[in-house]
C-alpha cells in the first residue's frame, strides 16, 4: 500500500469540505486538522471570498517594500564603496561610547 502524500491546497480543502458538511464544530476540526482556530477561520474567510482559488499557497509577503540598499545586479558605481577585506572601523564609534580600548 503506498503512502499517502496531500498537498498543503488538498489538506485546506479537505477541511473546508469538512467544515461545509457541518458535522463538527470548528474547534472540533481544528483539533483533527491539528490547526489553530485563528487558522481555520482565515481559510473560511478566504473559501467564502474567493471560492477555491482562496485555498491556493500564497507568499508570505506578497508585496515586498524597497529595503533601501542596492541590489548586487546593480551597477558597481551605485553600491557603496569599501575596499575588500577591510572592515568599518569601530574605534572611532568606541572613542565616542568612552569605552576601554587596548
């Protein structure tokens, strides 16, 4: 007999299908389906808005913002320069900070 596998999308459908019989209340499927009722009510919210495309996976950030530094396919005269191998001096940030420096 062969394993079963399911997909993430198989296991939300599973459960919306099982939620839409009315059998169990949804703290009942949450303990079956071993997810957090938080969980389970975003999947009806998304089943009802969407209808089965609402189960597909989505990104954890859909929408990334701009983090503000250069990417490495950007033009070298862009990134900041710092030669190899050299790191930022910190003494000077100590000097400030009146820390003891050997």
């Amino acid at each position: 007999m062969p394993w079963s596998e399911t997909t993430p999308v198989g296991q939300k459908t599973q459960f919306i299908a099982d939620y839409l019989r009315q059998t169990l209340c949804v703290p009942e499927l949450c303990d079956l389906s071993g997810i957090s009722r938080k969980t389970a009510y975003k999947w009806i919210e998304r089943y009802v808005r969407q209808g089965p495309p609402g189960l597909d996976e989505r990104r954890a950030n859909p929408n990334p913002l701009p983090t503000g530094s250069p990417s490495p396919s950007s033009p070298p005269s862009l990134r900041p320069v710092r030669p190899p191998g050299e790191p930022r001096n910190l003494l000077p940030l100590l000097a400030k900070r009146s820390l003891a420096v050997r």
